[in-house]
C-alpha cells in the first residue's frame, strides 16, 4: 500500500533543466529522510541526494552539487528534485526511495521494514 510515484523525466539538451517528482501514497512523506538515486546505462546505481525528515538537511553528492536541489511540498506529499545546468553524463534512470536511515551521505540504506522505491523515470541528456 506505500508507494512512490515518480515523473517529470525526459529528454533535454545539454544545459537544460527538469524537475522530478516523488509522490507518496500510504505515508506522509515528510516524515521521514527520502533519498534520490540514478542508474546510468552500464553503472552501477548511485545515491546523489537526500532529505532528512522535516527537511532538518540536505546532502548532494559532488557530482550533482550546485547543480541539483531537492525540497519537499508538504501539501502535496511530494518531493522534488529540480535539475539545471544538465550533462550529457547526467543521463540515467532516476529513482527516488524512502525512508534512508540517515542523510549524510555516509549511508544510502533504506529501513530494512519500512523501505520503498519509485518506479524510475528516464533522464535522457542529448544533444
């Protein structure tokens, strides 16, 4: 009955922007950390952000810092993920999940119970 729900993926030119949406159904999302994650084509998945609970932080990992912010929309159990200044290596499924046991980036494990991923969504970055 808990799910996430993502969108807004897409293609983009080098340079551009797109913003994700995790949608959360069955909990409300603020309560806990959400964690987003990217699986580009031959890699192995990666967490590149964070959001703690009541948005207490937020961590980015250095290939996206500066670049990408993530925020939460209470009202609408929703978190987000706003991507500028895109690259060509940013391509990749982008997948969201809750809730992360911390959001330091020391950790990227999900509560071994109460763990949820998102569906994916394609971010393709191209010229």
């Amino acid at each position: 009955q808990l799910q996430l729900v993502e969108s807004g993926g897409g293609l983009v030119q080098p340079g551009g922007s797109l913003r994700l949406s995790c949608a959360a159904s069955g909990f409300t999302l603020d309560y806990y950390a959400i964690g987003w994650f990217r699986q580009a084509p031959g890699k192995e998945r990666e967490g590149i952000s964070c959001i703690s609970s009541g948005t207490r932080s937020t961590y980015y990992a250095d290939s996206v810092k500066g670049r990408f912010t993530t925020s939460r929309d209470k009202a609408k159990n929703t978190v987000y993920l706003q991507m500028n200044s895109l690259k060509p290596e940013d391509t990749a499924v982008y997948y969201c999940a809750a809730p992360l046991v911390r959001c330091d980036g020391s950790s990227w494990s999900l509560n071994r119970f109460l763990g949820v991923w998102g569906q994916g969504t394609l971010v393709t970055v191209s010229s």
